[in-house]
C-alpha cells in the first residue's frame, strides 16, 4: 500500500473520529485474522483502524477511502469463516462495534430499529425487558453483529420457524462505496411490491457493496416453553423426510439439525466422558435429527408426543432415551466457549483448526453428499470431522450442511489442502444441483471459481458491484477473488 496516501487519510481519518483512528502494530495485528483456516504466521495487517459511531461518520469516512482509492473493509465480530473481515489488500478496517446503539424498540409493530454493529445477544438481552427477542441466533450470537448477520446470511439456529436474517429484515441504511448513506426496504411493513428490491442486495453482500450501518427487525414474542429431542435415523433423507412429515401433519418445529454417523459418534464419546456410561444407541443408527419444539406448555407437550409417535411409526426413528445426550447438544447452539459437547474444540482449536465447506444439497440427495464428502476428505487429506444438516427456511425440510474437517494448520501446504477440499466440495455441490455456501459466503475462498454456480449472472453481479462502488473500494478482494487461487498456484 502507498504510505504516502496512507499517511494522509490516517490525518484526515483523526479529524474525524480522533482517537477512534489507529495504526498501532498491535492493533493491525489483532485486526489480522478471522475464524478462517489461514497458516501460523500468515497475517494480513490492514493499515489503519477506525471505529465510527454513527452513519455520518461511516459517510465521512468513506468519503477519505474514495479519494484515495484505499480499500475500506467491515470487521465485526471476526467469527466469519470465510477470510469475509480479512483485509488481504490492506487499507482501512472499520470496526462496527462502535455503532452499537438501539435507536428504537416499538412494542406495537414488534419491530426493532438498532445500529449494525450491536452483538445479537446484547439485543436479546434488552429486548427480554420487553418480553420479546429475535429469533436469528447463529450459534456465534455471543460475538456476532446485526451487520454480518446481513451481510454474509449466516444460519439461525432457529431457521426451520423463523428462517434467515432476511426473514426479520425490513430495512438497512447501507453506506455505499460512493459515501452516500440510503435507506432501502420498506420502513415497518414486511412486504413492499414497489421498485427493485434493493434490501435484498444487501443479504450476503459480505461488505463488498458498502457498511451497512442500521436496520430494522421483526422481533417475536419469547415463548412460555421449550422442549428438545433427538431421534435415531436409519439414513440421512431419512432426517429430511421426517421434518417434511412432521410439518405436513401440522405440527410447528421450531428448530431441527441432524448430523452423519461420525458427528454423532462425537457426540456419544463426549456423553460417555461426562457420565461414565455407554448411550444406548443402535448398530443401525446413520444419523441422528435433533428437534426443538416451542409455545405454551400444552401445545409443546401435545406437539412432542405426536411428533415421537410420528417418527417412531411412520419413519422408524428412535427416540433417544439419553435426554442429557440431547441437552448437551441444545446447550452447545448457546455457548461461544467451549465445552464438551461442543466438538472437542478446545484441543482441537490447540492443534488443528476446525474449517468447513458449507455447502446446499436438494434434501433428497444427502446420502450421496456424505459418500462424496468421505471421498473428497480423503482425496485433499482432510480428517473428517462431521456433517451437520441445517434446516434455514421456515416450514419446509432444507439442507444448509456444514462438512466439518480438522485443519492442519502449521504450513501453507497443509492450509492449501483445505481450501482444494473446499473447491472439490464445491464443485460436487454444483454437480448435485445445490449451491457453493450457504452461511460463510465466498468471503476470499470462491471467487476465483464461483462462475460454476452463476455463470453469465457473474457479469451482471460485477456491473452491480460498479454501481454501489465505481471505485472499487469496499472489501476488495472478495466474492469476485480467491486469495488462495493467486496465493498458491499449485490450487487451480
Ligand atoms: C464458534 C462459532 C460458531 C458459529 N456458528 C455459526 C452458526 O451457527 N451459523 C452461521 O451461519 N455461522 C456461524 N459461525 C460463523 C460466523 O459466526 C458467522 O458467519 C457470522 O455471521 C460472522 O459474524 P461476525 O460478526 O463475527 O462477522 P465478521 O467475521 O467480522 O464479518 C463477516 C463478514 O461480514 C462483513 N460485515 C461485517 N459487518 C458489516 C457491516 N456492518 N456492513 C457490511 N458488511 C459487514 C465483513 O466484512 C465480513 O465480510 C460460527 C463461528 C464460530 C467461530
């Protein structure tokens, strides 16, 4: 990066925040990474920090990266597993957590007005005073923001009811690379049939159109109960046919997630750690479909029963007589920190990191995603870790499925491994008819591949992209770029 313009924007930035701007080296340093697998050593230091706390301030700092045509990149609660806040082109990195304000709770319409960069459990937690909460929650939600949940689509645990950020969304005010701030979406409705929808843009954008810096949210009311179980299924459609089942009976499933044999094998060895006895779990059980059912206490006792009897009967399921197996999976969707429950993560975080190709497969061809998934780990030398299914639209069977592996991190040629595993998965994804990413985005991972999924489309998307931001500022590098492709000429 040319310091000399470097130089003058840190200036002109100080004029504007003061010391809300930085070039610390330890600062760069602790903005130099995210959760995606990058090797020991490696760090993309961005050249200036800068914490706005209002719209305006995004303007007018927008305004210094236009000028100097100096990459602008949003950095939030740095969970993302995709390189999205890595910036690997330098320049400046806004961190969103300074707009953290709740500008309005409006009981009547249930909607929410906040700052983007408000961390989803701080919300909840004011919005618990008014007895009511948003219903996005990825598992993150300890450390994620309103502003990454839009902008890269993150998964819910509560998808299968509520469905995706989009499902709540009813507007954003989005800074764009022109430093004009605008409102898109309609104000407190959830539908609007006028103009283009530009709200719709901005889901997934991953910062490359512009900051996102407020929005508007439907919110729900808390339910009075909640119950979970988990089931033992003969195959993984199975899991699928039996969420279509249940839905199609009429009941309401609040959540529902199923993991392959290997993902489930974790969960029965962290179990027998903790109690010191053996689950009782069939020879024939391939997956298991963990559900979560909520509502007054009646309805979600009347709603477990019909739905056991349902999978029992008509599916051949079992249910799981070990409920503290069950409990320990629900607990681990609301920690950040690590228990046992949660993938062994804290050894393995120590020496090798976890990392995922997150793929959609058509719900009827899961089977054939994990045989292909065993293969292709295999192929790329990747340790298998386990395939998680999420169901993210409301009220039908979907398959947003992370295929886990341990990454070994200690060279670039083992980092590289995992990003051709990635390329591989994404591929078969699009052989299978599915889709490349589903909750991590292309981040700096798909874009030099992503054409497979989008074909001539990519050329309207880059002239899209030219609108929001001619100069091409914001998050430069990503969706359209793989830094491990240009990194790293051997992953082609
Ligand atoms: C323990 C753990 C559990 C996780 N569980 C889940 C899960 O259940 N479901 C799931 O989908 N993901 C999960 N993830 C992945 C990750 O948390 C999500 O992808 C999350 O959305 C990232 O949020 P963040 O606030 O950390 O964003 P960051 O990583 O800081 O940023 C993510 C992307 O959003 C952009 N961005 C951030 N703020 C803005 C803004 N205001 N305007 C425009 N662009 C912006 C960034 O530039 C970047 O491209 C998990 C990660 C971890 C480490």
């Amino acid at each position: 990066m040319n310091m000399g313009k470097i130089d003058k924007a840190f200036a002109e930035l100080q004029d504007i925040v003061g010391d809300r701007a930085t070039t610390s080296p330890i600062h760069r340093m602790a903005y130099s990474r995210d959760w995606s697998p990058r090797y020991r050593g490696m760090n993309d230091l961005p050249d200036i920090i800068v914490i706005p706390n209002d719209t305006q301030e995004v303007v007018r700092i927008t305004k210094v990266a236009h000028r100097y045509e100096i990459p602008l990149v949003a950095f939030a609660g740095g969970t993302g597993m995709g390189g999205g806040a890595v910036a690997w082109k330098g320049g400046i990195m806004i961190e969103t957590k300074g707009l953290n304000r709740i500008l309005e709770v409006d009981q009547q319409n249930m909607t929410v007005t906040v700052q983007s960069g408000i961390i989803i459990d701080v919300l909840n937690n004011e919005l618990a005073r008014h007895k009511l909460w948003l219903p996005h929650q990825p598992e993150s939600k300890r450390a994620c923001t309103i502003g990454a949940s839009i902008g890269c689509d993150n998964d819910s645990t509560f998808g299968l009811r509520y469905g995706k950020i989009s499902d709540c969304l009813l507007n954003a005010v989005i800074v764009t690379g022109r430093a004009e701030a605008v409102r898109v979406g309609p104000r407190k409705v959830s539908f609007s049939s006028t103009g283009y929808k530009l709200l719709d843009l901005l889901v997934a954008s991953e910062g490359t159109l512009g900051t996102i810096t407020e929005a508007t949210l439907r919110v729900v009311p808390i339910p009075e109960a909640r119950e979970v179980r988990g089931y033992l299924c003969r195959c993984l459609n199975d899991t699928a046919k039996g969420i279509e089942r249940l839905l199609g009976s009429g009941l309401a499933i609040e959540s529902a997630h199923a993991n392959c044999r290997n993902r489930l094998h974790f969960y029965t060895h962290s179990y027998r750690e903790k109690y010191g006895r053996e689950p009782q779990l069939p020879e024939w059980a391939a997956a298991i479909l963990f559900l979560s059912f909520a509502g007054d206490e009646d309805i979600v006792a009347f709603t477990v029963d019909k739905a056991t009897q349902i999978m029992t009967d008509e599916l051949n399921a079992q249910l799981v007589r070990e409920q503290e197996l069950v409990e320990g999976w629900w607990d681990s969707k609301h920690r950040l920190e690590f228990i046992p429950f949660k993938q062994k993560w804290p050894d393995s975080q120590r020496q090798k990191k976890f990392g995922a190709a997150d793929l959609g497969l058509p719900i009827g061809r899961l089977e054939e995603g994990y045989r292909r998934y065993l293969e292709i780990a295999e192929k790329c030398d990747q340790e298998i870790l386990g395939m998680t299914i999420y169901n993210e639209s409301p009220n039908k069977a979907t398959a947003s499925v992370s295929f886990a592996v341990f990454v070994d991190d200690s060279s670039q040629d083992k980092v590289h491994q995992f990003y051709q595993y990635v390329r591989e998965m994404s591929e078969m994804a699009i052989e299978l008819d599915g889709t490349m990413s589903t909750y991590i985005g292309d981040g700096d991972r798909l874009g030099g591949f992503n054409q497979l999924e989008h074909g001539p489309g990519l050329k309207y998307m880059r002239r899209i992209k030219r609108i929001f931001d001619p100069k091409n500022i914001m998050n430069t590098g990503k969706k359209f770029q793989s830094r491990w492709i240009e990194d790293h000429k051997g992953v082609t």
